[in-house]
C-alpha cells in the first residue's frame, strides 16, 4: 500500500471534561501519512486540548485515539 493513503492516526468519538467544563465533545479526526494539519478555532475552543490528546500528554474520558504501529506523534 502506498503511504500516502495509510490512515496513521485517528481521534474516536473523543470527549474530555476538565471539573465541570467538557471543552471536547464527540471528536472524530483522521490523518494519512504526510498530512499537513492546522488547528483553528476561538479561545477556549479546545484546540490545545485537542493537540494534547494528539501528543499523548493527556488521556481522553471517552472514545479512544489510535495510532498505527510503526508511527509516533
């Protein structure tokens, strides 16, 4: 298969709440080998929450994140 179309990474139906506040809701995302990726959004929008899931710093409350073996973030 050629890398280019290889699904490397995946986010499903990830959910993390910090206290009382859920600053993610039901996220799906998908990367293929090579991707360039941008997140965009307001303040407080979750962005930096999402990149810690993406970077394994953080653990999500609900779904799970995927990442295929041979691959790092």
């Amino acid at each position: 298969m050629n890398n280019d179309k290889q699904i490397i990474f995946s986010m499903v139906n990830v959910s993390k709440t910090y206290g009382q506040k859920r600053v993610l809701k039901d996220i799906y995302l998908s990367f293929y080998y090579g991707a360039k990726i941008g997140i965009i959004g307001l303040n407080g929008s979750g962005k930096s929450s999402v990149l810690k899931v993406i970077a394994g710093l953080v653990e999500p409350d609900e779904g799970q994140v995927v990442i295929q073996p041979g691959y790092t973030v």
